[in-house]
C-alpha cells in the first residue's frame, strides 16, 4: 500500500507541539512543586555562601524566590518585605559567585555576578533599600577585596571594576588574544569622543567583519538562487512521486546530481561566519565597562533620568529601543535571504521570523546578555546584509546546465571553454565579439557550422570552381 506525502506544514506543526508541550509540562511541574519552608531554604542559602557552593546557592535561590511569590499571593508577606528578602539573597549569591570566580580564576563566574546584581541595579538604582541595605555575607579571608558587609550598588561596582580589570587581560576561547585592545583601537581611531567615537567604532567593526564574510556570503546566497531554479522540475517530481515518498526521495537527489548541485552547499558558508561572529560577541563583551563612556542619538544620561530608565544612559548597558530597532533589522534580514526550496517558503519564513523574535525576547529578559555596543554592532551587520542581498538579487544568474548524465556519466565539454589557453594551441584566437577565430580570421563557430551542415547533407556533393 502506497504511503501517504507528508503534509507540507509538517515541520511548522511539530514546532508548535514541541512548544505546547514544553509549556504543559512546565505548567505541570510548577503546580505540583513541593515548597519548601522558606527558613530552610534560607539556611541552606547561608550556608553555600559559607562554603563558596555557587552553583548550589543559585538553585537554591530560585527556590526561595518562588516560595516568597507564593507568600506574597496568600497575603502572608507585604510587597516591600519580600523585595527585601530577594535584595538580600541576591547579594549573597553574587558575593558567592565573586568569590567562586577569584578562587577558580573564571572571569565567566565573576560576570554571573554581574548579572545577578544588574538585575536590581537597573531597577533601584539610587533607592535606599538598594542603596543604603547592608549584607553581611560569611567571611573569608582568602579575597580582602570582596567586602564581608556591603548593600547591593556598593558590591556591584566591587564586582564591575574587578571584572572592567580582568577584561583588559582575558583571552578569547582561551588562545585568542587582544580581544579588548582590537576594540579599543577602533574607538581610538576617531579620538575616543563620547558622543561619536563608540558608535562609530561599532559601525567600523561591522564593516569588517562583513568584508572578511562578504565572499562566503555572496556564495551561499547565489548558491541558493542556483537551486531555486531547480524548483519547477522539483515540484514535477513531487507531484509525479507524492505517493511514494522514499522514491520521491530518491529522485530529486538524482536530479541535483544530474545539474552539480549540492543541496548542503549554502549551508558551509554559514558555517565559516558562525565562529566569526561569536568571538566578535566575546571581544564586544571584554570592553563592556568601556562602552559605558559612550553614547549614541537618544541613548545619553540626560534621556535616561527623563524616562525613568527606560533609555539607557550609556551603550555599556542594554537599550529598549535599539533592541527592537534590531528585532526589526533581524527580521527584514530574514526576510530578504534567498530560499533554495520555493516549496518550503512559507514554512522557512515563519521559522526565520520566529528565531528573530525569540532572539529579541531574550535579550529583553536578560537570558543573553548584551551591552548597547554590541546591539549596535549587530544593527548595523544586519543592514549590511540586507544591502548584500538585495545586490545579490539583482545580479544577472546564469541558467543551469547538465553536468551529469542520468547513467552516472559526465557530459562532454569543449577544453577550450574549460581552459583558455588552450586556444592557441588549436590554433584559435578570440575576435572582437569574443569567439575564437581561425589561422585565416575567419570565425571557427561559422566553420564548424559550415562543416557539420556539409556532413548531414546527402547527394552530389557540391562542385567547386578550378583555381585561376
């Protein structure tokens, strides 16, 4: 019995189950949680503080934040007490992380710190219960640097200046230097001016970075402009074979044989920008404390206190606006990527949309941090692409040819197309209108033509006249 084709939304509807899913389960895990008693989760928090557990002390102060929410619904907690109780604990966990960091030497756990504290930073920055509220965390002589009583702005700038000092030093993926001295170079360029020179830089580096992809790019794109043209044969043997899938299968990879394409070859390309682009991200992330001297158009400290901070006042921090301007570049990015299957069109959009948009909402959450600077950049990397991609479109496309017969053989070429210096070994030379010509000038294609049209003749052949 012949199978049934697989309905063309397959992959669209798996995505959707596999969200749905996740949701429930989560939904279900969350309903069915056992609280724990929010003075034993408390003590167990002192006590990883003590004993420098930070992975531990993270874990258990997720625990203990759902548990003071829960209270705080039933009424047993008023709302500034538990903001009190999630100050403290967050202290004490980026005093943990701090210090886990010094003792391993890991500037990543140093910058989890950082994260844990931003959080707060960014809302309460200049109130008192985030800036006068001291904690007094276990001591521990081993880091006099890491103060045993402190409230959450004072261990936040310990936290920022020992890390702004490691960022100087720190190599990429742990063998690729000058990560932080690069970045500077660029803002020294244009004389470190605060209102123009950190923009700027940003908008160099993406020129870099896109000169150095520009050739892989260009290949996939027109390698993906290449295999649309596949398309209507594609869809012939789609329609021919939609109730045998596996003899469909089969079929169109004969057919990319037959033309010399490979349906993975646009996929390479990806492959090269990909290490490019996240050890630019590491390098952007080393000057972070850097790019706080910054500013660009609307993101100044003067915007910020009129909006209450939701306009970053620097680009060392993250800026609403520009996130979404980004989402909106992501997106049309997307949008304007060359599709190697016409069939799958809409579902590869939907997906690129929803990768752009997932991408954004995690950096709103926080979940990916990233500094204004960077966001920049990567504005304007996506506005370079685009232009990319819409040269490519307007660039003339060959129209494909066979290059393999269906038995598995190579069709036949002539060498001097192939190799051009081998026309003057037959005795070839190119004319103005780019053919080759004979000894004599004369045009060899009117010749070769001449002479096959005499070799299908039949009959008398035909009489020349006797030479004078």
């Amino acid at each position: 019995m012949a199978k049934a084709p697989a309905p063309k939304n397959m992959s669209v509807f798996w995505v959707i189950w596999a969200l749905s899913t996740f949701g429930m389960l989560y939904m279900f895990n969350n309903q069915n949680k056992t609280v724990t008693p929010p003075t034993d989760t408390y003590k167990a928090i002192l006590t990883a503080n003590k004993e420098t557990k930070d992975h531990s002390i993270v874990s258990l102060n997720s625990t203990y934040g759902h548990t003071l929410d829960s209270q705080l619904k039933e009424g047993k907690l008023k709302p500034e007490e538990a903001e009190a109780k999630k100050i403290e604990t967050a202290v004490l966990v980026a005093n943990t992380q701090l210090r886990a960091g010094l003792n391993w030497n890991d500037s990543g756990r140093i910058r989890l710190a950082y994260q844990t504290l931003w959080a707060f930073q960014k809302k309460l920055l200049d109130k008192p219960e985030w800036k006068d509220t001291q904690v007094t965390a276990a001591p521990d002589s081993r880091f006099p640097e890491v103060p045993q009583t402190a409230s959450g702005q004072q261990l936040f700038e310990v936290v920022s200046e020992t890390l702004s000092a490691r960022n100087k030093k720190d190599v990429v993926w742990g063998f690729i230097p000058g990560g932080y001295t690069f970045i500077d170079s660029l803002i020294a360029l244009t004389g470190r001016n605060p209102s123009f020179s950190y923009a700027f830089g940003a908008l160099i580096l993406a020129l870099i970075v896109r000169a150095l992809i520009f050739p892989f790019a260009q290949k996939s794109i027109m390698h993906a402009r290449q295999m649309s043209q596949l398309s209507p044969l594609m869809t012939e043997i789609r329609e021919k074979f939609k109730d045998d899938p596996q003899q469909m299968n089969m079929k169109v990879m004969e057919l990319y044989k037959e033309y010399g394409l490979n349906p993975a070859g646009g996929c390479a390309p990806a492959f090269v920008q990909m290490p490019l682009f996240l050890t630019v991200y590491q390098f952007m992330l080393l000057y972070q404390f850097e790019f706080q001297k910054g500013y660009f158009l609307w993101i100044n400290p003067h915007t910020s206190k009129l909006s209450n901070g939701f306009i970053a006042p620097n680009l060392g921090t993250q800026d609403t606006i520009l996130i979404i301007i980004y989402g909106i570049s992501m997106i049309i990015s997307q949008m304007l990527t060359p599709i190697s299957d016409p069939s799958q069109k809409r579902q590869i959009r939907l997906m690129g949309i929803g990768i752009s948009v997932l991408f954004t909402f995690f950096m709103f959450t926080g979940a990916f941090p990233v500094v204004g600077g960077f966001v920049l950049y990567w504005t304007f990397t996506n506005i370079l692409a685009t232009a990319q991609s819409l040269r490519a479109y307007r660039l003339p496309l060959e129209p494909l040819q066979k290059v393999n017969t269906k038995d598995g053989g190579v069709y036949p070429t002539d060498p001097s197309q192939m190799f051009p210096w081998m026309r003057g070994a037959m005795g070839q030379k190119p004319t103005a209108e780019g053919k080759p010509t004979g000894k004599k000038g004369k045009s060899s294609s009117s010749s070769d033509n001449s002479a096959i049209k005499g070799s299908t003749k039949t009959g008398k052949p035909q009489q020349h006249k006797p030479k004078k």
